[in-house]
C-alpha cells in the first residue's frame, strides 16, 4: 500500500471505512463480485477493474461512480418516483378500478401488490405473446385469490406498471413512459432498460476479457432478469415497461431516491404503518429485518427492528433506510457478473468521495500497489483498453452466484455508525 493511499485512510477517513474496504475487496479476490459501490449520507465509495466499463465523467469532469444493474432494488424505487402522479396516492387500501381485475372479481389493492399479498404465482416464464393485453390476461388468470398471505412476486410489480401506466399514460396525450423517464426517473440518475438502452454499466453477466479480433456475437440481454429482458427487447409501437427490474443507477442514484423519499415523509409513514402491523414483511413495497442476523446489519434489534426499510437485488444490491435516525446505507455490487478469466493483473480504479466537504480521491491499483490517480488519467487508460478489447459473455460456464449475506451484513453493521 502506498503512503499516499495510507494518508487518506489515516488522516481523511475512520479506520471502520477502511475495514469496509477491505470486507469488500476481500470477497473480489475471492470472486464473488469484480465490482462494488457501498455508501451512505456522507460516504461513497466505488472500486473497479478498469477494463470492465467504460468510464464517464460527471458535469464536474470528474469520474463518476459506475452503474449497476439494480434488480429487485427497482421495486420500491419505481413505484413510490411515480406513486404520486396517480390517484392512488392517498388510497392505498381500496380496490382497484381496473377492468382486468374485475374480471375475475378480485378485489386488490395497491397495497396487496406492493406487500406481495395479491396472490399472484412466485415467478412466471413471460416468453411469447402476442400483447401486452395478452400477456397480463395470461398472468391474472394463473392468480391465486387467497391473497393475505404475503407471497413474495415480480408480478406484483408488473401489474403495478401495468396500472400505472393507465393511470398516468393513458390518461394524458401529452405523457409516454419515454417522457417519464426524460421528467421523473433522469433526476435521479435512474434509467430503465426498457427505455436506456445505451447504459454503461458493470457486467451482470458471467464474463470474459478477450481481444476485439476474438469477438463472439452473442446477445446477453440488456439486464441480467430474464422477463426484464423480455420486455424490453418487445418489437412493440410503445416501450413495455415492467416495475419488478430494470433500473440502472449508481451509488449516488440511490441517494436521491432515498432523500427524495424521507422528505416526502414516507419512510415515517412505513414506521407507522409497521408500528401497527408487526407481523407483516412488506410495507408499502418495502422489506424489512426478519431477525438479527438480516442483510440490513442491524446492530440493535430490539430498538431498530421496528424502524429500518429497505430492499435487496438479486444481482447483489441493497439500500436500507431507518426512519428515527434518518440514516442509510447502500450496497452495489455484480454478484451475477463473475468473470471466467484471471483479472489479477488488471488495474483496477477505486473512488472515495466525502458528500459533506465535496471532496473525491481517485486512486489506481498497478501491481498490488496502489497510487494516487486523476480523471485524466483514468479516462486515457481505459480508452485503450476500449480501443483493443472487449467484454464477452461467457455461456460456457454455469453460474454459481455467490452468497454475500456476510459482505452485505458487515457493510451496514458499519456504515450505521459513521
């Protein structure tokens, strides 16, 4: 390790922010991710192989934290950005006024969908339809109305899309989901697959690094969930957009959100709300700790169980909130983008940037060794890289993601606290 790199950890951060770093990078090296972004109100940090993505720069001209593919971590996000641009806003608890769904007599909520009580199956295979009419008759008709009990569905969220769509789109001539994302979901640096689909991001993918001569043609989607994919690549005279996944974002995407959210107030109203229903999972599409070893790393679960909400993404993301303290953490990594070939020697980029004194360190890992670095710098190298290769998934190899629920515990058993 450097002297300069010791100085910022010594003189710059807490020793428990170094700790993370190396939680983080550890599992790297084990190869249960390439990348991550972990961060809070005050902290943001990102690491990287710079071979991996093609890195960008903020209006600042510096390097941005790099984009994930959020997954499940959508959900909440989605719904509650647009939540109030619908009638549903203060009626979260009434039937919906939706023909598909009076069809057969069931009386959902937005609530029901959005805490997975509906009664819809775990999981569905989209594959061919003919519309988008087609496909959401094929999914009510395999519902299973006995829907108090909370049964955790993607298409809980399809639907909520599906709803919303009517509600906002349908509505008004002058509005489209591309105007959506261009007025609502861009202000917080979140785009949808199903209407991005330009975004640089970390692999979600089991990869390989392989010469530009060597190049396979092979389409591996535009986000790592199956059905996400399937809409989004729909030859259709409009985007089909589902609210179950699909958002790229990055560290500081999901800090917008958050403190988006908390000054609406709704992360008290989840208090609330669970200060009453001790029982249920979800609330108001949001998770919550099932006990004290949860993903959340809740340090006191006596006093915090109650309070913290949040989510998690298959692909190796979460964010969780407590509503008293006003904290957050966030973790970002690309558990499903494992790459297949030896990266050891690869120079990797990490980013530690202080939100509150507006500061940001960029440092550059060359033969276990790292140094100091500027944007500059970072953007010429990673343009060669660029120029000579390319990323190439690798269908060669069965996945077999990693579990990250120590990774995912130790980030916010610290992150609580500084």
């Amino acid at each position: 390790m450097s002297l300069e790199f010791d100085k910022i950890w010594k003189y710059h951060t807490q020793n428990k922010l170094f700790s993370l770093f190396q939680t983080l990078e550890n599992a790297v090296r084990q190869n249960y991710f390439t990348a991550w972004s972990a961060g809070n109100s005050r902290w943001a940090l990102s690491c990287f192989l710079l071979d991996e993505i093609k890195v960008t720069k903020n209006e600042q001209n510096e390097i941005a934290h790099p984009f994930f593919d959020l997954s499940s971590v959508t959900k909440p996000l989605f719904i509650h950005l647009l939540l109030p641009n619908t009638s549903f806003k203060n009626n979260l608890s009434s039937p919906i006024p939706w023909e598909p769904l009076q069809s057969i007599n069931a009386n959902l909520s937005i609530q029901n969908l959005m805490n997975h009580t509906s009664g819809f199956l775990p999981w569905l295979w989209f594959g061919n339809f003919e519309t988008i009419e087609n496909l959401t008759h094929k999914i009510i008709k395999k519902m299973n109305q006995s829907f108090p009990n909370c049964q955790y569905s993607d298409l809980n969220y399809y639907m909520l899309a599906r709803i919303f769509e009517k509600e906002i789109i349908a509505k008004n001539e002058n509005m489209s989901w591309e105007s959506i994302q261009k007025n609502v979901f861009n202000k917080f640096d979140l785009y949808h697959a199903s209407l991005c689909q330009q975004i640089h991001s970390i692999p979600f993918f089991p990869y390989t690094h392989v010469s530009i001569e060597q190049k396979a043609q092979k389409n591996f989607g535009l986000v790592h969930d199956t059905n996400a994919n399937i809409l989004a690549l729909q030859q259709t005279q409009s985007p089909v957009v589902s609210a179950h996944a699909g958002f790229f974002g990055n560290i500081l995407s999901i800090r917008k959100a958050i403190n988006h959210l908390e000054n609406r107030g709704l992360f008290e109203q989840c208090f609330d709300y669970k200060t009453k229903h001790k029982t249920d999972r979800f609330v108001f599409g949001f998770d919550t700790p099932s006990n004290s070893n949860s993903a959340c790393g809740i340090l006191n679960w006596e006093q915090d169980s109650e309070q913290i909400f949040g989510h998690l993404g298959y692909t190796g993301t979460s964010f969780w909130v407590n509503s008293k303290t006003k904290k957050f953490h966030t973790l970002l990594t690309n558990r499903v983008g494992q790459r297949t070939n030896n990266h050891d020697s690869s120079q990797r980029i990490f980013i530690l940037e202080d939100l509150i004194l507006n500061k940001k360190y960029l440092f550059l890992k060359e033969k276990n060794s790292w140094r100091p670095s500027c944007a500059d710098e970072i953007t010429e190298i990673n343009q060669l890289f660029f120029s000579k290769n390319t990323l190439v998934w690798n269908d060669q190899v069965i996945p077999n993601y990693a579990n990250i629920l120590q990774e995912r515990i130790k980030t916010g058993n610290i992150l609580w606290e500084i």
